[in-house]
C-alpha cells in the first residue's frame, strides 16, 4: 500500500501523525516542507495514496503544493491542515479541490478519520477495490441492543430512508455502518459526513459537488458526497444541525431524486440510500421553526433509537473488554484486565460520553496503569470521585447481605418472598408513624387508599383503623 504524506514544518504536529499512522499500522513519509514533498515527486517517487499538509509554512504554502500536486495527479485527496484563524485561506484550498481540511488543534480520532475516509476515497478513484472495513459489528447484550439488531436483521433487504437518534458517543454512525454493510447496497460505497462540522457556506458544495469556475476558487470539477455515494449508502450525521437553506435542497433531492452540482445546468440522479443521525429532538426542533417538518417526515421514514451506555450497564463488561484488546493491538502491548472492583465502580457511571468515553477510557488505561490488572484506584481520579449511584447506606448493605444470604440458601420464590417482606414493614412503619390512619400512610407513601387497604389484607397487617375514612367529611 502506498503511504500517507504528512508536510508540515512542526515537527510536534508531524509526530503525532506519525505516531498515530503508526498504530493503525498505515504506512506514512513525512517532510518538513512542501518544497521537500514536490522535490520527491520530481525525483520520479510514486504518489502517496493521500497528502496531508499544513498551509502555512516558511517557503511554498500548502495551497501552492495543493495546486501544483492537483494539476498532476487530480484524483489525490489532499486534506488540507489549518489553524482556526485560516479559515478562509481553508476555504480557499477546500474549493481548489482539496479533499478536505483539518482545523487545529484537531482531536487525534478526527484526524485517523478523515485520513481513512480519504484512503478509501482515492481507492475508488482509483479503481482499487475498496478495502474490508476493519469495524467490529455492534457490541451488546441488553435487551435494548437485541431489539436494535433485530431492526438491522428486519432492514437487510430494505433501500428504506433511516432515522438513527441517540447521545452523543453512542455509536450512531456504528449503526449506520452495519445498516449499510447488511443492506443490498453493501458492495457499494457507505460515504460519512458530519453536517455540524462543515461551515454552511461549504456544506453545498460538499454536499453535491461543484464545477469548475462556479465561484472564485473553484478551480476544478468537484465530485460532491452524493455523487461518492452512487449506488451505495450516503450518511448524515448531526441532521438537526444542517442550516436552513441546505435543508430546502436536501428535501428537493429527496423528493424528485435529482440535483445540481453548484453552477451545475444538468440534472444528476440521486441513487443513494439516505441513513440520517441526530442527538437532538428533531420533533421539539421542528416546533420551534428550526428544522423542516416535510424534511422530518420525509427522514422518519424509519426511525432507530439507540439507548445511551448508561441504559446498558450490563454491556460495560463486554465493551471494555474490547476496548483494552483493540488498546493493547493498537499499542503492541500485553492486553490489561480490569479487577472485578474496578468493573463494578465502572457499572455504576453515568458515562456522559458514552461509548466513546468508555473506549477512551480503555486507551488511557492501557497507557496510564501501572500493573496488567487494573484496580479501582487505578481508575482517573474523576472517575474514582463519581458515580451515577449514591454508595450504599447501612440499611442497603444489610438487605444485600440478605438477599446473599438467601441466594445461598433457597433455589425459588426470593423476588415474592424479599418484596413481601419489604412492602409489610414499609406499611407497618407507615401506619405506626400515623397512629393507625390509613388515608395518611397512603399518602405519605404515595399510593392510593384502594392499594394500601388491599396491600393490608394481603399481607395480613392488622394496624390501621378505619376511623379516619369513616369520618372524613364528604
């Protein structure tokens, strides 16, 4: 496989691509200017399969190397680096025929990415098959995961519109990813991009493409990602995010199936399987004039929710186990274990993140902790600190004593036998705390007084007078 070229005076920035091409063992060369990358060309070197550099550096920027590699090998994705104040020189570049550019300081994730989605780009311009996604399919075992493979299972013959809602870090683009690999568009392209991520005055152009002159800059023909995604799956990611006027032209092609590319005169079709994502309420969206309600209808064709990680505790096991695996690989390291102390207090997060934070988690472990076995105080500090359950009271600790206890002793009947026990001393102390009255125990319980004068005679409680109800006024 031909490497990835990284150009970049930074010797830190260029180590940490390095370092993370390393790890995904993709090979790279790297140069510390665009005048030592073009002097490697003209020395007769083989194009690399993708060109990142930086645009500004001392000598030949990264838009004068981005034209002169554009003008011989036009098919090349070149991502463009850019410091948040180049916004638009990137623009610039991006409308040159740059694949895409990468704002700094730029998360390490982000980067792998992009450099991965220009990897499979120039594959199929190429002509190469494309390669074998790596992507594991979904993890889970909680009844939540198995309804939402059985959905996958229940759409493998569909081309129907998807709508995937769910947090941030849930996996949404994970299902996609399966959608589209047990779909009859799996030999095709599945072609990511994220709405919220692309400014609106870019987003048309990547979106359905351009031609050549259509706006200054614009240098040349630009294939947009509906035009990538022919015959395959085309995926949206943050929806509820896209900007007003590209929600118009998003409907228009939904609709009649045909677009524009910008500046474009003849009519393109639209042969893509559309699978959108949000982590918004798009209902509550629509209602305050944000989003299209024919644009939403036309999306919720059908519509998947995948739970958050804390509605799936039971699956954190099997997730960090994953994680610390894929960690270990990734490092060339020995793969850590996490001591059932250190598992339950990770059971008992929130994990705001969801399953993101748990990976990123598993990856520093693996870097951070000092022995193969990680304990509970090898855990982050924040993470030590936090819980999405308060620690156990007295009172608690005793009834998990009990239920071990029992668990220990009988084989059936212990869900029956603890809840009758619980309920007969909730009510007892109820009634004992209001002199017998039956109407105030049930409310300050919050139950009704039809149930707690049932749960009295099933359970074979004899407080409680009827005096009270007796001489209630009405």
């Amino acid at each position: 496989m031909k490497p990835v070229w990284i150009v970049d005076d930074d010797r830190s920035i260029r180590w940490v691509l390095e370092k993370t091409l390393s790890r995904e063992q993709i090979s790279f060369k790297s140069f510390a200017s665009a005048s030592e990358a073009l002097a490697e060309l003209d020395a007769g070197a083989e194009p690399p399969q993708v060109l990142v550099s930086d645009i500004r550096m001392p000598g030949r920027s990264g838009l004068d190397l981005l034209q002169q590699v554009k003008e011989r090998f036009p098919d090349l994705p070149v991502i463009i680096m850019t410091a948040y104040s180049d916004l638009e020189s990137a623009v610039a570049a991006f409308q040159g025929g740059a694949f895409e550019y990468l704002p700094k300081p730029f998360d390490v994730d982000q980067a792998l990415e992009l450099i991965r989605r220009a990897i499979d780009e120039g594959s199929r311009q190429s002509g190469s098959p494309e390669e074998v996604s790596l992507t594991p399919e979904i993890l889970g075992q909680a009844p939540a995961m198995q309804e939402l493979f059985r959905a996958i299972g229940r759409l493998s013959q569909s081309h129907a519109t998807v709508l995937i809602t769910g947090e941030s870090g849930a996996g949404k683009e994970l299902v996609a990813r399966a959608l589209h690999r047990h779909s009859p568009r799996a030999d095709r392209a599945f072609i990511a991009i994220n709405t919220a991520a692309i400014p609106k005055d870019l987003l048309e152009s990547e979106l359905f493409g351009h031609e050549r002159g259509a706006f200054t800059g614009a240098a040349a023909q630009r294939r947009g990602r509906f035009e990538q995604a022919d015959g395959g799956t085309l995926f949206l990611d943050e929806i509820g995010d896209m900007p007003a006027e590209l929600q118009t032209r998003l409907l228009r092609v939904l609709s009649d199936g045909h677009y524009y590319r910008v500046g474009g005169h003849a009519p393109l079709k639209a042969n893509v399987r559309i699978i959108a994502a949000t982590h918004q309420n798009l209902e509550a969206r629509v209602r305050e004039g944000l989003f299209r309600e024919d644009l939403f209808h036309r999306l919720n064709v059908i519509r998947i929710r995948l739970p958050s990680l804390r509605e799936r505790p039971e699956d954190i096991p099997i997730l960090a186990r994953h994680f610390l695996q894929k960690s270990a690989q990734e490092l060339g390291v020995e793969t850590k274990r996490l001591s059932e102390g250190a598992l339950r207090h990770l059971c008992g997060l929130d994990f705001p993140g969801n399953v993101r934070q748990l990976e990123n988690l598993c990856h520093w472990l693996s870097v951070m902790a000092p022995g193969q076995t990680v304990e509970l105080a090898d855990l982050p500090p924040e993470l030590r600190e936090s819980s999405a359950t308060p620690p156990a009271t007295d009172w608690e600790s005793g009834l998990a004593l009990e239920v071990d206890r029992l668990l220990a002793a009988t084989t059936g009947q212990l869900h029956e036998k603890l809840s009758q026990r619980f309920e007969r001393i909730l009510i007892a102390r109820a009634l004992a705390s209001t002199g017998g009255r039956r109407i105030e125990a049930a409310q300050a319980l919050g139950i009704g007084r039809n149930t707690i004068t049932r749960k009295i005679q099933e359970l074979k409680l004899d407080g409680g007078r009827l005096a009270d109800e007796e001489n209630a006024p009405g």
